[in-house]
C-alpha cells in the first residue's frame, strides 16, 4: 500500500506516530507531558480511501478529555475526511489535527494538571528539615548543650547550634 510506506517514511523517528497495524495507526498531538494532548486512532477499511477511515479518540490516554470535546473533535476531523475521500488522507488528518490542537482542545478544562503538580510538591525535600528546625527553637539549655557537643561526621558542628535567640 502506496499510503502505508509514505507514513512509515514520513514519521520515522516521530514518537508521537505508533503503527498499530498497517491498516491501523495512532498519532498523539502534543507533547507527552501536556495536558491538551490528545491522540487519535485511525484505521482503514477494505474500501479506504474510497470510504472514509475509522477515526477513534478511544484509547486510554484521551481519558481526561470530555466526552463533548472527543465528539467535536472526531466532527471536525470528519468534516476534514469528507474534503479528502478517494485520496490518501491519514497524513492530512494527522497534520490537519496538529494544526487545530489549540481550536480543538480550547474548552477542555486544564484542571487535571494543578492536581498532579500539586502532588509532585508535597514530596519536596525541604519540608521535614524546616520542621526540625522549629522544633530545635524549644530545647532547654541542657539539651541546646548536648546538641552543640553532638558534631556530624564531617567534624562540624549541626548547623545553627550557636544560634543567639533574639526574641527572648
């Protein structure tokens, strides 16, 4: 098949592009970390390009796309199918989708994306320090001393241990 060599040849490299089958191939438009990123499924018929492709947005990774926004989408793309019937036209759809990624995704919440940053920011480092910080503040005397004598194994002693507390 005429199409199938040209994608092969004209996505080679691209890590977006996934031949599914050679008659079935995937093509995510975005970059993997963004959260507009969308990928479409399509697949040819026996009687494609005469009959238009299967276009799918069912694969899992479109899982936080609304349903509306797979639908207005998969719309659009069949609008740009029906311009191309009886030609070879997966390139084009693919291209066509890269084109209109900001138009197609516009209305798709990018609320997903705070949740997982936040996640990513409770494991930082810097937390449990600051709090043993504060909780050397309230040592006695006697233990303020016990800490200053305690070095850490590069012979230096803890850090803040000859702190002046100017508040009291």
């Amino acid at each position: 098949q005429m199409e199938l060599e040209a994608l092969r040849s004209i996505y080679e490299g691209d890590l977006c592009f996934r031949e599914l089958s050679p008659v079935s191939f995937q093509y995510r438009i975005g970059e993997s970390g963004d959260p507009k990123a969308f990928l479409i499924e399509v697949s040819w018929p026996e009687t494609y390009p005469q009959t238009a492709p299967v276009i799918s947005m069912d694969a899992f990774f479109n899982n936080t796309i609304s349903s509306a926004i797979k639908q207005s989408i998969l719309d659009k793309l069949m609008v740009e199918v029906e311009a191309n019937l009886g030609t070879a036209m997966t390139y084009t759809l693919f291209e066509y989708a890269k084109d209109n990624k900001e138009v197609f995704m516009e209305n798709q919440p990018v609320n997903t994306v705070t949740s997982v940053s936040n996640n990513i920011s409770i494991g930082t480092p810097d937390v449990p320090p600051s709090k043993k910080k504060e909780k050397k503040e309230q040592l006695s005397k006697t233990q303020k001393r016990k800490l200053a004598d305690k070095t850490d194994n590069k012979g230096e002693l803890p850090r803040g241990w000859n702190w002046v507390d100017v508040i009291k």
